[in-house]
C-alpha cells in the first residue's frame, strides 16, 4: 500500500495550533515536568489508560485536572480509601419501595476523564472494579450492561508502595494502563518558579480550548502515521526480548526476568511510538520515538525475580540492557 507520508505531515502541522493551546493552557498550573505532561498528551491522543507513580506533592494530580479542565469534557475526581467499595466507583442498583422495582444509580465512572487519585491506597477489590471499565468501555451493574463514553481516560495516581498504607496493584490491572511514568523532583530553578507561582496571588484559571470532537480528529490523525515494517519487526523483537532475552544474546538476563511484556504492550509500543511522532510534528515513527516511550510502556510489565531484587536491579535497567542490545533498524 502506498503512504504520502508528506500528505500525513501536513494533516500533523495542522493540529499543532490544537496541541499549542492545550499545552499553553496546561502550562498555566505547572511548571517544567515535560516528560509527565507529554505522557499524559500520548494517553489522551491514542485513548490508553496513564498511571503517574511518585512521592506526595509533585503536582501529579493537578497535572491530571489541569487536562482535563482544558478540555469540554465531564471530569470526576475519586480518592481512593481503605474503605472505598466497587459500588462507589461503578455504582448500584436502588430498591423503590413505592413502586416495588429497583432503579440503578450510576457511580462517578460515568465521566470522560476519571482521575483515580491514590489508587494503590484501595484493596484489590476496588482497584479490580476498575478492570471492565478500562478495558471494554462498558460497566456491569446487576443484570445490565452500560457503555461509557467514547472518550474515556483513566488517568490514575499512586505513591511507591513501600510507603506505610498502600497496597500493590494486581497485575492484570497494572497491564491495563498503557503507560506507567514515574515522576521525580523538579530541577531547582524550577522548583524557584513553583515558589514564586504559590506566592504570586493571581488566579490562574484554567479556560477548556478542546472539545471531544477536536480529539477525536487529533486521534485519527495519530492512526495514520506510517509505521514501517522495520519499525514493526523492531517494536515486536523488543517485547520478545523480555520474555527470552537469551535468544537476542542476553543470557545474563534470562534468570533475573518472570515475565515478559504481554502482547498488550506489543500494541501499545507501537500506538505510543505514532503519538510521539505526532507531538514531534512528523507524519512517520523512527527508533527513537520506539525508545522514547518503551520504559513507560514497559516498566509496569517486566515482572523481575527475587534473584534480580537481591541484586537491587530495576525493571529499568532491563529494559536498558534491552534497549542498547536489540539492533536499531
């Protein structure tokens, strides 16, 4: 099949007025953190689930608002709590006792953007409440099933759990969340902006500049930037190199990895590589922008051994080791 890509290019050029307001609204409340807000930007241009991980008071959540609030959408804000129950989040089904019938009452999932805040500070049983919702885009209550938005983000938050009062997230809803970024302290001279922002009074007030409309088109603009075949084959030897390391001359890596990346992030290394290239203002994906979103598609998925946590290794430095081993097409 043959691709313009230059036709692509253009169609890219034309929403950058679009994401140039986005940012400049985003940018009213937060000061530096690029690498958050671009992760955040990918999520909402290829409809994939973020989960921001770091310690209190790195403007996670008002990063999450900060979105939402620049775009004409329904937002709703859930803390989750050691006593929180799925109900809270999905909703549940009403006794009417002057009619004699039950009524469904649907619970704050029913948004656009969900920003799930302190989502490791629930039991699973909540956190796994979440799992059809992100995955199917429909919500189960009693004997019916209900769709959700076709704009829907969940767009989630967590402390590292080693701090007192969270609990882990189970796998299988970790793996729904296409990115996991991890958030670090601001620079210095950046930390001095947030100062002078906190002590300055002036309201700094966020104006919605997108409607859903405007998203979608940025959406399908993102789905038609080419992805070569190499950069396929490329994408796919990455994700194989996690389950069987030893096959790309890695054996040194092969008893410190459980598990591998599951085909769900095949997809989304792919899907995050077009929108990289899209916010880089290009109609076609290279190896960097592979490289450049594979820690956060990947971090959340490489399950190391107790062998490779006696070493102190991370799921970054496999995926490092990965990264600089697998030939670049």
């Amino acid at each position: 099949m043959q691709v313009d890509v230059q036709q692509i290019k253009e169609q890219v050029a034309a929403q950058a007025d679009l994401l140039d307001r986005l940012r400049s609204e985003m940018r009213k409340v937060i000061v530096g953190q690029d690498a958050m807000l671009t992760r955040l930007l990918i999520g909402l241009l290829t409809g994939g689930h973020v989960l921001l991980e770091g310690v209190p008071g790195l403007a996670k959540t008002t990063a999450i608002k900060a979105l939402a609030e620049a775009l004409h959408t329904k937002f709703q804000r859930i803390q989750f709590t050691p006593d929180l129950l799925p109900a809270d989040l999905l909703g549940t089904m009403i006794y009417q006792p002057a009619q004699g019938t039950f009524t469904t009452r649907k619970g704050p999932v029913f948004a656009n953007f969900i920003l799930a805040d302190e989502i490791n500070r629930a039991p699973s049983k909540v956190q796994s409440a979440l799992l059809e919702a992100m995955q199917e885009r429909q919500v189960t209550i009693g004997d019916a099933t209900y769709p959700l938005e076709k704009l829907f983000l969940v767009m989630a938050t967590q402390n590292p759990i080693e701090q007192e009062g969270t609990y882990p997230l189970p796998e299988a809803q970790v793996d729904r969340f296409m990115l996991k970024v991890k958030i670090d302290y601001p620079q210095p001279a950046e930390e001095r902006r947030v100062l002078d922002m906190a002590l300055d009074e002036t309201a700094r007030a966020i104006q919605p500049v997108l409607s859903p409309q405007e998203v979608f088109g940025m959406q399908e603009v993102v789905k038609r930037i080419y992805v070569d075949d190499q950069l396929k084959d490329y994408v796919l030897n990455l994700v194989q190199a996690t389950r069987n390391p030893a096959a790309f001359g890695m054996e040194d890596l092969a008893p410190l990895i459980d598990y591998g990346g599951s085909p769900r992030a095949t997809i989304y290394l792919g899907v995050g590589a077009r929108a990289m290239a899209f916010l880089n203002g290009r109609g076609y994906v290279t190896p960097q922008d592979v490289k450049d979103v594979a820690y956060d598609v990947l971090r959340h998925r490489v399950i190391l051994t107790y062998e490779a946590e006696a070493e102190q290794m991370t799921p970054e430095d496999v995926i490092g080791k990965i990264l600089s081993t697998v030939p670049v097409p």
